[in-house]
C-alpha cells in the first residue's frame, strides 16, 4: 500500500509504521432513498482540515498515533458482489499486517465485505452497530445484498448474540420482532453502550457507526433521514466506552455531502472520523 496523496489529516503514515489504516469505499448503489455517499471519503477528508489534531474530549492527538490514510478502494462501480470482494481483501491485507481496518463509507452495504475479513481472522468477533435504522431485512424488493440487509447478512455469519445495536428508530415490525430472538438492540438512545466492557472484555469488536443515527437537525447530509435522533454529545460518551473495548475494526458510513450545502454534516462527520480514530488507535 502506498500512502495517499489527498488525506485525512495527520494520517500520512507510511503502511509499514501505521498502526491504523484509512480506506474509503466510495459505494452507494443499492441506496434505496437519496444517494451521493459514494462522494463521502473524499468530503471528510477535506473537512478535516477544519479541526484540530487534538481531541480535548479524549485528551489525545493525531500527531502522536500512526495513522495511514491510503486512499479509496479502486472499486468495480455497478457490481456490488466484486465491491464487497474488493473491500474484504483491503480488510485482509490491513489485518495480516496486523493493522487495524478503518473504512470510510460510503452507504452501509459496505461493512459486509471487511467485516468478512476480520471474522476469518477472529472468528468471535462481535457487531456494535449505532444507526438510525435496523438494517435486519432479509431482503429489501427481493434483493438480498441491500444497505437495508446488511446486519442481518452479518447475522447470517455470527449467529445469535453477537450483535449489539444502539439508536435505533426505524425498521419494520417484522425486523424490531425478529430482533428481539436474534440481537440485542436499544431503541432510540445509547444508554447501554457503557455496559459493554464489562460484557464483553476482551472479545473483539467491529464497531459501525452509521451517521443517520445523529438527528437529521444537525445531520442533514444523509441519503435516509430520521428524526429523533443523537445529539452529538449524546453520541459523545460512545467514543470512551470504544477505548475500552478490544476493537479490531471500525467503520463510519452514509454520510451524502449533496444533502447538506453547508457543510456541517461534512464537519460532524469529519469529527466523528477523528474521535472514533483516536478512541480505538493503539
């Protein structure tokens, strides 16, 4: 891998010394509503020059971890089989160097093809999902690989009780019952997200942070809206209990810049970006 030109910033680490390893999956053809994520990555990484390197809620800073930006994945547009292809064996070369995975969606079909690579490598490995809607269809119009069935093929690789959702405010009655004997998930708050560590210690977690699961009034820039969501500091204690939690990956995804002409869903997703990366960067 080779570091990317046009990066988040301060993650210009060479693969060799980065301990983390930024890739964008600029994908969003199985959107259902609003698309544009696909001009994700690219918009937070251009925002992120708004911030500083210092996060004063963790106490840490990029200029003291390895992080390395490498681009986006030089996906197969049209075909969401090779996508997912293409995006778990970036996962695979990131995890057998013995790095940790950082994906930036993207609509969140994408988290399937990583998320495929690190349960090879650690077979127990369980979902932390925050998000807006379940995702725990079984098919979305007859089509099994859907940013609306992403969980529940996440499901079909875990089993039962390896899956943990927070914020969610939107599925079908069918998904919200099916959840009830298959995951373990919490409507509408994230109040629970700090019993995690003691649960879980040292099990290995793929984090997802879906950004629609922050209130459409202060993340408008996103292809499915919700109202009645996160405040950012609402999502804020998230990031503490991550430092806690053995992460072996993490994603954010369905940030739509076209969405939002003011920019700020790019800031908040861009900030996000930082404070996941910090909380979970040995």
């Amino acid at each position: 891998m080779q570091p990317n030109k046009h990066v988040y910033m301060s993650c210009e680490a060479s693969f060799e010394e980065a301990s983390t390893v930024i890739y964008g999956a600029p994908f969003d053809g199985t959107v259902s509503n609003r698309p544009g994520t696909r001009f994700a990555a690219d918009a937070i990484r251009s925002e992120s020059y708004g911030l500083e390197t210092y996060s004063p809620y963790l106490d840490k800073d990029l200029e003291d971890v390895s992080i390395m930006d490498s681009g986006d994945v030089d996906i197969t547009i049209g075909n969401k089989v090779k996508v997912l292809d293409e995006l778990e064996a970036t996962a695979r070369e990131i995890l057998t160097a013995g790095k940790l995975p950082f994906m930036i969606g993207g609509e969140h079909l994408v988290t399937l093809g990583p998320f495929r690579a690190v349960h090879e490598k650690y077979p127990d490995v369980v979902l932390v999902q925050l998000d807006a809607h379940t995702d725990l269809r079984d098919d979305y119009m007859g089509e099994p690989l859907s940013h609306a069935t992403v969980v529940r093929r996440i499901h079909d690789i875990t089993g039962d009780g390896r899956i943990y959702q927070y914020g969610i405010r939107s599925g079908t009655k069918e998904e919200f019952d099916w959840s009830d004997a298959h995951t373990t998930l919490e409507k509408f708050s994230i109040d629970t997200l700090k019993d995690l560590p003691a649960l879980l210690k040292d099990t290995p977690v793929y984090v997802t942070i879906d950004l629609d699961c922050l209130d459409p009034s202060i993340f408008p820039g996103t292809g499915t809206p919700e109202p009645g969501g996160l405040t950012y500091k609402e999502l804020q204690p998230a990031f503490k209990v991550f430092e806690q939690l053995n992460v072996v990956a993490a994603d954010i995804v369905e940030l739509s810049p076209p969405y939002d002409a003011s920019g700020v869903s790019n800031a908040v997703a861009a900030k996000v970006a930082r404070e996941l990366m910090l909380a979970i960067t040995k």
